[in-house]
C-alpha cells in the first residue's frame, strides 16, 4: 500500500500539472501528447487532448481549454469535403475503407503527419464534443463558439459510430469496443444538449446515442459490469471513465459499482491500474491516468476515500523532474516484452500531459486542489499563452 500523503503535496502537484500543460500547450491550441517520447513527439490527439482540456477547464484555465477547442474545430472544418465523402458513401450503401476515415492524431499545425499509425479511432470525436460542450457549460456561456466543429463531428459519427475501429490503445481494429461506444454516446448526446444543432440533426444524435446505450447494455454487460468489447468476458481500465467524468454510466447504479469493482479488483493492484489483462506494451505496467480514472469513478460512486487512495497512488508515480508518466513498471505483467519496445521507441513517455490532466482532473474533484479564479491563472499559464513551448529536459 502507498504511504498517505498530505494534502498540501497533493495540491502542490496538481498546481505544477496545471503549469506544466499550460507551458506546453502549442501557440496553435494544441496539446503535445508528450514533449520528448518519441512516437508522440510533435502530435495531439483529440481524445487524449480532450481529456486534457477538461482537467484544464475544471481547473479554471478557461482560455488554454478553449484554444484547444478552437484547434479541433479548425481541423473539422478544414475535412469538410472529407466528412462529406464519407457520409455520401455511406448513405449510398457503399461505405469507404478504414484508411479514409479522419486521424486520431494531427501534427500541431493541424495536418495528419507522415508517420503510420493506427488511425481509425472514433472515441476522439465524441470526446471533443463532450468536452467542449461541458466546458460551456461549466463557466456558464453558449457553445456557439465552436457550433461548426460541432455539428461536423455529430454527421461523422452518424455515419461511422456502428463501424469497429481501433481501441484508446490503438488495438484491436475487428472490435466494436465499450470504452469507444462510450465517448460517442457522451458526445452525441452533449451535442444534441448544446443548442447548436438543427432540429433534424439533434434527433438524429438523441437517437443513435440512445441507439448504443442499447448496444452496450445488452451485449457489453457480462455478470453486472460493462466488459472491454461487445460480446467479450474481459474488462479495461478505460471503462472507469464511462461512470466519471463522462457520466454514460450512473456511478451509483448496479452497472457502475460493479464495473468500478471489477476493474479494481481484476486490474488494479495496491491502486495501480493496468490496461487490460495480457497487456504486453512495456511490460504491461500501471498507468496513472487509468488510477485517476477509476478514483472518479469511485467519487462519482459516493466512496471518496478509495477516490483519494488512487489520487494517492498517482501522486507516488511522481518523478524526481515532477513528471508523471504514461506507465511505471512497479507490476508487470510481463516483463519480458520491455526490451523490445526499449528499442523500438526509447523509454516510457515521460511527462505524458494526459496523466497529468487526469489527476488535476481527480484532485480538483476531491477538493484536494482549490484552482485560483479565472483570469487568476499563474504566470507560467499566461506565458505560455503568448509563445513558445518551454523546453524539457
């Protein structure tokens, strides 16, 4: 078990996370997934940024969460012809193959990149969605600001949100995976809250989010817990943030204790929470973001004090730079695939600004953080507001 730390150390690094995104954040609005780990250097991802941006939100960093928000909705816009391509085909019964559907990641200047990924992922267009539209309405004015990247982001996953697609991790392209249906259902369904929406087109979201709420509720339950894809026994540390923050899931209903349950008792280990089951990337170590994650989730379940205990674990994971990473190799589940990724890509991202978002994120939740006012942002925030992107090393 991790030794209790008090609350002024966890405040502390929640205030240097905050700082540390806000230096990081690219004049473009973007957020580098990790300044120096190899295979993310010089991206962002809508879903990872997402997430980011909503701690920021939360912690009263209103213009860096909205710059974001306005950097996704530039990329939206400048795909219009694509999204349309694809709803054509779509509607015409001919749908285009995977390699035609929008990224998951972009360069900071907002184009694809030349490296080869893993690109089909719909999780991120609905997080965006979910996120931008809570954060209007977390700091009380109207998403109209962002209504064109919107109402973009509602006609695509109208027209692919029934398709597989690769997981958060990047896996698993043949699966319709619960985590994914997830962060769409949030989407769609915060999209047709917005106001922004034709009145067709909020219909249209209501009911396809409906439509998959259905799916993960009879095919993505296994013994009273949602599972990692439809139809599987297994579970993923992804699925906390269906109960907290994206609130698909009723954190204190049967579904959301026992999910809460089953991944703290099948994944987590003295607070650390693995992936999945037969996770091999890096060994398949601890991850703290998924430690915050399922921390929300148990807050959101009324258990503030098992919520705190995570907080604290990730808070452990902390180096001595003050970085915490994507994962720390404390429990393997085996340790004999780390050599090969070592080489592939270098050591394990460190700092990976979606940990840090995520435990702002839990510590803001907590109140084991106060965020000063808005427009009270620290000087490191506003700095990085005006340039550069402060060096790591």
């Amino acid at each position: 078990m991790t030794t209790r730390i008090d609350s002024d150390i966890l405040a502390s690094l929640a205030a240097h996370s905050v700082e540390l995104i806000a230096t990081l954040q690219h004049p473009s609005g973007a957020y580098p997934a990790s300044p120096t780990f190899s295979a993310y250097t010089g991206y962002s991802w809508f879903r990872d940024g997402a997430f980011i941006a909503d701690a920021m939100s939360a912690a009263n960093e209103v213009d860096s969460a909205s710059r974001f928000f306005d950097w996704c909705e530039t990329i939206l816009i400048d795909r219009r012809a694509q999204i349309e391509a694809i709803e054509q085909a779509e509607a015409a019964g001919t749908p285009l193959d995977n390699a035609q559907m929008l990224a998951t990641r972009f360069t900071f200047d907002g184009h694809e990149g030349n490296d080869e990924w893993w690109d089909f992922q719909t999780d991120g267009y609905g997080t965006w969605v979910w996120a931008v539209v809570t954060h209007a309405r977390r700091h009380d004015f109207t998403p109209a600001r962002w209504g064109e990247g919107i109402e973009l982001s509602v006609r695509y996953l109208l027209a692919t949100w029934q398709r597989p697609c690769f997981d958060w991790w990047e896996e698993y392209e043949a699966e319709r995976h619960v985590s994914t249906l997830g962060c769409v259902i949030a989407g769609l369904n915060a999209a047709a809250d917005s106001g922004v929406l034709s009145s067709e087109m909020e219909q249209q979201a209501r009911g396809a989010a409906a439509e998959a709420l259905e799916l993960i509720q009879t095919q993505g339950v296994r013994d009273g817990h949602l599972v990692k894809w439809l139809h599987s026994e297994a579970v993923d540390g992804s699925l906390a943030a269906l109960i907290s923050p994206l609130a698909v899931v009723d954190g204190t209903s049967p579904l959301g204790t026992a999910t809460a349950a089953r991944i703290d008792a099948e994944l987590s280990v003295d607070g650390g929470v693995h992936r999945y089951i037969g996770d091999t990337f890096y060994g398949g170590g601890q991850w703290p973001l998924l430690s915050c994650m399922l921390g929300l989730a148990f807050a959101a379940g009324g258990d503030s004090a098992k919520a705190r205990q995570q907080l604290e674990w990730a808070a452990h994971t902390v180096t001595p730079q003050r970085f915490l990473p994507e994962q720390v190799d404390d429990h393997l589940l085996d340790a004999t695939r780390v050599p090969e990724w070592l080489e592939r890509w270098g050591t394990v991202a460190t700092p990976l600004l979606w940990s840090h978002a995520m435990y702002v994120r839990l510590a803001v939740e907590l109140g084991e953080y106060t965020p000063p006012a808005w427009g009270e942002s620290t000087s490191l925030a506003a700095e990085s507001h005006h340039g550069n992107e402060r060096e790591i090393v």
